[in-house]
C-alpha cells in the first residue's frame, strides 16, 4: 500500500518518472527535416519520384545506423507524417 500512498501525495508520477524513450524521436525528427530541406520537400512538381515510402526507407537506414536498430515501419511512418504535416503547414 505504500504504492498508493505515493500517488495519493504526488510521489509516484511526475517529470523524470518512468522509463526514458527507447529512440531518440526529437534526432529523428530533426534528420526528416534535414531530407525535406535537401529534396525539396515532397512535391510531385519538384520531383515526381521522391515520395513519403522514400523518406520511410531512409529514416529506417538512418535508424540502423545511428540507434543500432530501427523502429517498427508503423512508428517510422507516424513520425515521418508529422514532420512532413508540419513542414507543410508551415509553408502555408
């Protein structure tokens, strides 16, 4: 019961609680960034053969290479998503 008397006074959650992230997804996001920028973006009128799978594929190296490991497909994709929904929003 001491478990709870911990949440009951704010002990047991809180900042710096917890297991820390197992990727480092703020590096990632800043590596799809730097993609978007060097490519232009994702635009079929700035090249018509560079696509979202594209920046799946290089994301899943670049996991391999820097982290040892890669991510499920499913997780590279929601991260890659939200920079480039991001980065499209920006440029409106």
């Amino acid at each position: 019961r001491g478990w709870l008397r911990g949440l009951r006074d704010g002990r047991g959650s809180g900042p710096g609680r917890g297991a820390k992230p197992k990727y480092d997804w703020p590096a990632f996001e800043a590596e799809v960034r730097r993609l978007l920028d060097e490519e232009g973006g994702i635009s079929p009128t700035v090249d018509p053969n560079f696509r979202q799978a594209d920046v799946e594929r290089h994301m899943a190296s670049w996991c391999e290479r820097s982290w040892g490991q890669a991510p499920a497909e499913s997780s590279i994709r929601v991260h890659v998503v939200d920079v480039i929904r991001k980065a499209d929003s920006s440029a409106d």
